[in-house]
C-alpha cells in the first residue's frame, strides 16, 4: 500500500511525463509543417526561416526527448 506521499509523487511523474510526451508529439508535429510549408514556397528566404524553424524543432524534440529518457521513462504517444 502506497502512502499519500508515495501516491503524490508517482501521479506528479506521471503528469510530466505526459506533460513532455505532449510537448514533444507537438515539436514533431511542427517540424513536419515547416517542411511542409517549405515545399509551398519558392521564395528562397521564407525557405530558409523554415529551415531554421525546422531545425529548431528537432533540437527541441531531442532534447524533450532526453529529459523523458532521463526520468526512466519512453514517450507514451497512446495515453
């Protein structure tokens, strides 16, 4: 039987693992719609924004990624 505390800090690791998971699924989501939009454009500096953007978003993906890993945990896309 778990205590109060014990309950607390596992429904707290929970949540921001579930937190995380939902930042990460959106930074894919927006790195996949700036390359997406790069394909829309011809115009060669609004290309290299969304290049940057893009980037961007994988590196915080990555890093998201890293700090689930580091709570022993996997991204739980299927919540």
């Amino acid at each position: 039987m778990k205590t109060t505390r014990e309950a607390a800090r596992e429904a707290s690791h929970k949540n921001l693992v579930q937190v995380l998971t939902d930042l990460l699924e959106k930074n894919y989501d927006a790195e996949k719609g700036y390359k997406k939009a790069i394909e829309h454009t011809s115009n060669q500096d609004l290309k290299e924004f969304l290049k940057k953007q893009a980037l961007q978003r994988n590196h915080f993906a990555t890093e998201i990624d890293k700090h689930i890993h580091l709570l022993n945990e996997h991204p739980c896309w299927y919540s």
